[in-house]
C-alpha cells in the first residue's frame, strides 16, 4: 500500500465549479472543538457534520445564503454567508438547545430507551427486505461506474520541488474537492458500463459488461486489481459493511444500537415526500464505525437519502477519510430505488489534517430499471467474468450515449493529461520506479520480457550457504495467451548451478482451456504443505531462510518435470489432468536421510526416489474474482471459500518410476466475516494414502522452523517432526481487528488488534510404512495417540506493519527436543 501511495506521488490539475464553498471549525463557549455537528445549507437537505476536531468543509453548485449549525445541547446557530465562498469560519454553539419543532431532541449519550430516533430504525429493520429491487421477482437496470485516483493537499512547496521539475505543466489546472477542500489532480479515470439482470425467487444475479474506457496507468493489472477490490459494492441495510478487507457496522445495522448514538434532528419534504432526518455518531472511539445523517421517509421507512463518514480515531491504516453518498429515488408510493453511489477515500501515510495523500473516488449511477420480466434460467447459469470478455474499449459514440453522468471539466482532462504525460521522459521514470516495486519484474519492453522476481534475487539455506537468483519471463501484455518463465540460480557452498522453467498457453478463452509444462531442478525444503506442488518455479519462504530455529538442515534435491491440461468449464470451477516425474534425494545426507529398503537395490538400500504420478484435482472458489482474460489472472478479493479435490496415482515402472501407490486429498478453506468480531480463517485438510510408499511419497505434517507466521504449517513442530499417511488437520485463525483493545484506555490509541489461532492434526502411520523407510536417519512418529494441537496470541499492526505471534505447543511435549513455545512474525502493509 505504502508503494502504491509513493507511486502516486507524481502529478496534479484546478477549476471553481461551486457556487458556495464553506469551511471552519465549531467549538464551544469554552473553545472546545465541537465534534459530530451539523452543518446545513438552510433550507435544503444538503449538509455534513464536523469531524472530531470539530472541522468542517462543504460546497454546492448551488447558491445558499444561510449555513445552520446544530449539536444536541447547543443553541442551534445560523450564519448569514455574504460571499460564495467563507472559508476559516469559526463557529461558536451557546449551550442550552431548543427543541426543533415536530421532533423530540436527546442531549449528551443518547439512550436506548425512548429514543423516537431508534424508534423509526427499528421500523427501517422491519422493511429494508421489501425495499430496492428486492421488492420484486426479477429486475434489470443499467450501472455506469467511474473510478478515479487523483494525487491531494497540493501546495506551492510540493510544485517546486525537485521530483517535479519538468513537470510544471500538470499543474497549471487545480480543482478542489467538494468534501475535504483540498486541492487536487486527477491521475487515473476508468469508466465501465454494464447490464445488471436479477433474480430474486432464485437467488441469482448477472452483470454484463458492455463497454470499458480507461486513463492513466490502465496497463498495470496490479493498480486495476487493487481499485476492483477496493470499491466492492455494499448494500446500507447489512448489518455491516465491508471495506478494505474490514467490516464496519452500518448505521442502519440491527446492532447499530450499542455502537451508535442516534438523534432525530430535522424533519422535511425531499422530492415530495416527507422525511426524518437522523443524525448518528459512534459510541466509542477506535472500533470500526461512522458518523453522519440520513433521510428516512415517514411511510415506507425507506432510505432517500444517506451519508456515512469513517471517524479518524477508527483503527484502520493508511486511509484518512472515508465518505460516502447514497441517493434514492422514488418509483412509486412505496419503493425506494437506489440511483447514485459516491464514495471518496484519502489514502495518506498519516492522518494529519496537512499529509499529502491520493483520493480515490468512485461514482455509480443506476437508470433504467425493468421490473418483472422472466429470464430462462440457463440465462443465469455458466456465468463468466465479466473481467474475462475481453471487451475493447468503446467509442465516443457509445459513451456519448451510455455515460449516465457526464464527466466534468478535470475528468475529461485526464485523458488528455495522461496521453500528454507518457511522452514525457521523467514521468515515464518515475513510473518505471513505482512499478518494479510494486510488481517486483524490470520491463524490458523493446524485448517483451520482464526480469525478475527481484526480491528472490538473495537466499541463504544450510545446503547451499548464499544463494543467489537470476529470472525472466515474457510479458506483452497483462492478457497474453502465453507465457514464458525461467530462473537460474547458484549456491556458494555447493557450487552448484540450478535451473526452473514453465510455459502456459491459454488455447480457448471461453473454457479457459490451458496447457502446462516445465523442469525445475534445484534444492527445496518440502513439507510446508500437505498437499505436494506441482508448480515448477515456486519456492518455500523456509527454502531460503536466514534466520531459522534449531537446524534447518532437512532439504532435498529435486528434480521435477510436469505436463497439465485444465479448464474452466464452469465460473471458479477448474479441472485439472496431468502428470509429473520428479527425482528427490536428500541434499544434505549425513544430516537428513531419504533412504528407504529397496529389494532391487544391490545394496538393499535405495537413496534416490524416482516417481510418476498422474493426477486430477478440482478447485472449486465460490465468490471469487478475477481480472484478465489472457493465461495468467489476477485476484481482486480474498473473501472466497475454496475447495480442493485431489486423486493421485503412481505409476511404477513407467519412465523408470519406483512405485505404484494412490492418494486422494481434500481440503476446504473458509474466510468468515464475524460482524464487528473481525475476521475467521479456516481450513480443513483430509488425505489417505494406499500403498506402501518411501518419506518422499508420505504426508508431512508441516512444521515450521522459521521466524516468519506462515498460515497452514505448525510453528512449534520441527520440519519432519510428524509423518502420516492418514490425516485430519483443521487450523483457525480470528483476527479481531482491535475490537478488544479498543476498550483498553492505555493502549486503545495504539490501533493494536489481537489475533487468536488453533490448530490441531490427527494422523497414522502404517506398520508397513514405517518398515521401508527403516533405513532413513530421522524417527518416524504420527500423532496417532492423540490429536497434536497449539494454540496462538498474536499482537498485530505494531507499527502498522509488523504482527508477533506468541505460539503454545498443547501436548507431545515427551521429546527432549520438543518446543513449547516460539515467537514467529510478519511484516506487511495492511489497512
């Protein structure tokens, strides 16, 4: 995120559009900031409220005369505006407020009880499910969205500054935003127009995407990927809504009570229908909330008219402001439509008032609503992507035609800037810089290849001491149908050169039929995961670990050659069939042993395995999202279940292979978002495998020896510590996201948030299994008597970046060399 940010850090663009512009602060008699009050043009529904330092900022196109200024407890005040714009106004509310006429006002901490405020969001509770397009069976509507990046908080010294020297031109125009008052430039504008169609007798929903048009940096699949996932949509009348991977409660939630203060402010006629308004601020700082007002109507207690803002206090990094407006519009007497979504986040590395930062903007209009009308359900079924069509950017015509909300004046500068921009040899560097970082590949465009992956370019490992690493792979496009990947690497110690290669080629988009293949020959630690790779250039973070605890000396040779056919069929289910011969020895021998009894060995003894496998897996990943549509993609959210479906079959004797033996594996990872409990991680791993097979072949339970938290693996068991050719593991992670040390008075302004795991595995080992690897230097032991369990304390966001995790071994603590305890961390830029 940090890069994504210094990425932006480029360019800028100005032009006074509003009518009446204000800003200022509200304190009261005793010069206290007055934080969460509201602020209105007088005789309108358009207003804010002020933020916990009691500033404020508003514009509208309009023309107002009178701003009102009101908080439960104060004089309501209004100010006479004698010019369009009032900036640096200082307000001061008189205590001793009145009562408003046709509402009751609370003062101070809102109770629960006789409050005519939750009154009316109790009745919101009992209608939301017959309001909007769920009032009807089917429905179809056109959806324009417009997202845009622009760089903020512009400043004379900023323009002058040496990063921007050859670059003036960009800031000859700078507009202001109409939220927060600060400067901006727009940088990156993407538009897309679709066709929404939704079936609500049978739980379906369709999006086609008809037309995309895009500015700015539109080729990098890694800032695309991040806008999708960004901006997903939400639905108000959830209980909580989901943003930057977090769940905030909604203030219409059916717990909105015990995290909001609710007060009936105002009451009057929007689009001819009378309407509450409702202001709303949190309860407590720190916890994942916002503050703002709504228009309910009396009748149908749907919402008209909503605007939600995340507090500064709220524990979420790297994001200063969250601001979002949702308009409705009335079809008939009683449903209410959604017609337009606004939400600007500002993206900063701090939250003072004066940091630069990035705006992100996103604007959705709906139109064209048709109710009622019955599609074949084979309409609904083999839904694709609709980042997988491969649809051309459209014309002006189209645009002039679809675009529901006509672009402003900075908005369409942007295309123009961005043309003008990628001329230009500085920008063009700068944007190289950003973009090796963030990606971790050099382009090298004029031979459509990138090099890289940069951050695996050093190692270290027992086996081969410093290790160093060269790669390459084709790039000329972020939607080729093939592609191409290679590495080299060598180890100082064993002054050995190693080698890994793979090709994709992608034969049918609309099955996304791929075919697969590749060598790699170089030295890995296995048994981090259950279920054994197949990928060719994929490497263990524990293959090259620095800093390790006890010795780090279990590694193994391996030479692997793969071939795959899969498709996609079906959205998010992929099938896969190939095979793979693999050679594995031990590549530290005294230390680590591979040996198993072989009676066509002369010596008995065998120390290499070679082995063909076939094998067929299935994945299945509900709810998951993609961009592309070239052989490689990339995923644009995390909140997807995934199941995993795995046979194997050995094949002795085929290409010299060893054994024959079969293997199926299962497994099914869930994320769950618990409300305002944060977030659960789950999996369940299952596996058999029949026949009698070496150490190579067996389920490893996986250990972890590292410094580093690595999901999956068990950081108090050493690497081969458990074997099995049975198990059962499940491991839980929750994540918290500082709900409890929010309520903490020392540490709640650290933004600290409490992780908690379990872990467990059940597994046997066959007598026969045990006999043939008699040979290998290492004890073989499952957790067979009992299930093996740990459990977890972790303390995350130290920093904003850093995660400690205190790890507890349950039980098997009989060996001398077990351990009970161990500290792992991570290191990350999360929000």
């Amino acid at each position: 995120m940090k890069k994504l940010l210094l990425f932006f850090f480029s360019l800028y663009s100005f032009a006074l559009l509003a009518q009446t512009k204000v800003s200022g602060v509200v304190i009261d008699e005793a010069g206290i900031p007055v934080a969460f009050a509201n602020i209105i043009f007088k005789g309108s529904s358009e207003g804010t409220i002020t933020n916990d330092d009691g500033v404020f900022y508003m514009e509208s196109d309009n023309t107002y005369e009178t701003l009102q200024v009101s908080f439960v407890g104060y004089e309501t005040k209004d100010i006479f505006l004698d010019k369009k714009v009032n900036y640096e106004m200082k307000v001061v509310l008189a205590e001793g407020g009145e009562q408003l006429k046709e509402v009751v006002v609370y003062f101070g901490k809102q109770s629960k009880k006789n409050n005519p405020a939750i009154d009316i969001l109790r009745k919101i509770w009992e209608r939301k499910r017959s309001n909007g397009v769920k009032h009807y069976k089917q429905y179809n509507y056109d959806k324009y969205e417009k997202v845009e990046f622009d760089l903020n908080t512009i400043d004379s010294a900023l323009i002058k500054s040496k990063i921007f020297k050859g670059l003036e031109f960009v800031f000859q125009d700078l507009d202001t935003s109409r939220i927060t008052g600060k400067t901006y430039l727009p940088i990156f504008l993407n538009e897309t127009f679709s066709k929404v169609y939704g079936d609500n007798l049978k739980g379906e929903e369709k999006e086609e995407l008809l037309g995309t048009k895009n500015s700015g940096f539109s080729n990098n699949q890694a800032l695309t990927a991040f806008v999708e996932d960004l901006y997903s949509d939400y639905d108000i009348y959830n209980n909580y809504l989901k943003f930057f991977d977090k769940s905030f409660t909604s203030p219409l939630s059916k717990t909105g009570i015990d995290v909001y203060n609710y007060v009936l402010a105002d009451s009057s006629f929007i689009d001819n229908k009378w309407c509450y308004n409702i202001i709303y601020y949190p309860r407590r700082k720190n916890e994942l909330t916002f503050k703002g007002n709504f228009w309910v109507n009396d009748s149908t207690y749907a919402i008209k008219k909503i605007n939600l803002e995340v507090t500064k206090s709220a524990n979420i990094n790297w994001v200063k402001e969250i601001y979002i407006e949702q308009d409705f519009e009335v079809v008939n007497d009683s449903v209410f439509l959604l017609k337009r979504d606004y939400m600007l986040s500002d993206f900063s590395l701090n939250k003072k008032e004066e940091s630069k930062g990035v705006y992100g903007k996103r604007t959705t209009v709906y139109n064209n609503y048709v109710f009622d009308e019955y599609k074949d359900p084979k309409f609904y079924k083999n839904l694709s992507n609709q980042f997988n069509s491969g649809i051309v950017e459209q014309d002006s015509i189209f645009w002039k035609n679809n675009r529901l909300e006509a672009l402003n004046k900075d908005e369409s500068g942007v295309y123009k800037l961005l043309d003008t921009l990628r001329t230009v040899p500085k920008f063009k560097s700068i944007y190289n810089i950003a973009s090796i970082l963030g990606s971790g590949y050099v382009e090298i465009d004029k031979w459509n290849l990138d090099l890289g992956n940069i951050y695996s370019v050093f190692g270290y490992n027992e086996a081969e001491g410093i290790r160093t690493r060269l790669g390459a792979r084709t790039y000329f496009g972020q939607n080729d149908p093939w592609r191409i990947e290679a590495y080299t690497a060598y180890g100082f110690d064993d002054h050995k050169f190693k080698h890994g290669i793979s090709g994709k080629f992608l034969l049918d988009k609309k099955s996304r039929l791929i075919v697969s293949g590749g060598n790699r020959r170089d030295i890995e630690q296995l048994g981090l995961s259950l279920t054994a790779t197949t990928d060719v250039l994929g490497r263990s973070v524990a293959s090259s670990s620095l800093v390790s605890v006890g010795s780090n000396d279990r590694l193994t040779n391996i030479n692997l050659s793969t071939f795959q056919i899969e498709a996609e069929p079906l959205n998010n289910l992929v099938f896969k069939v190939g095979g793979s011969l693999r050679s594995l020895s031990s590549a530290l021998p005294d230390a680590f042993s591979l040996d198993y009894l072989d009676p066509e060995s002369p010596t008995g003894i065998s120390s290499e395995l070679k082995q063909f496998d076939f094998n067929t897996t299935l994945i299945y990943t509900p709810g998951k999202r993609t961009i592309g549509y070239g052989v490689e993609r990339r995923n644009i959210n995390d909140n997807y279940s995934t199941l995993f479906l795995s046979y194997t079959k050995g094949v002795k004797d085929f290409l010299e292979s060893d054994f024959d033996y079969e293997k199926i594996q299962f497994s099914y990872t869930q994320p769950w978002q618990i409300g305002g409990f944060g977030r659960l991680l789950s999996t369940v791993e299952l596996g058999k495998t029949f026949g009698e097979v070496p150490l190579g072949l067996l389920n490893v339970i996986p250990g972890n020896q590292t410094l580093f938290s690595i999901y999956g693996t068990f950081p108090n068991l050493d690497f081969y510590e458990f074997v099995t050719d049975t198990y059962a593991s499940v491991h839980l992670e929750q994540n918290f996201n500082g709900r409890i040390f929010s309520r903490i008075p020392i540490i709640k302004k650290w933004n600290l948030r409490e992780i908690i795991g379990l872990r467990g595995v059940w597994g046997d080992l066959s007598d026969e299994n045990i006999l043939i690897n008699s040979p290998t230097n290492i004890p073989l032991q499952a957790p067979n008597s009992k299930m093996y369990w740990e459990y977890s304390f972790g303390v995350g966001n130290i920093f904003k970046i850093l995660r400690i995790d205190f790890n507890f071994r349950g039980n098997y603590l009989e060996s001398p060399e077990a351990r009970p305890f161990s500290v792992t961390g991570s290191f990350g830029f999360n929000f």
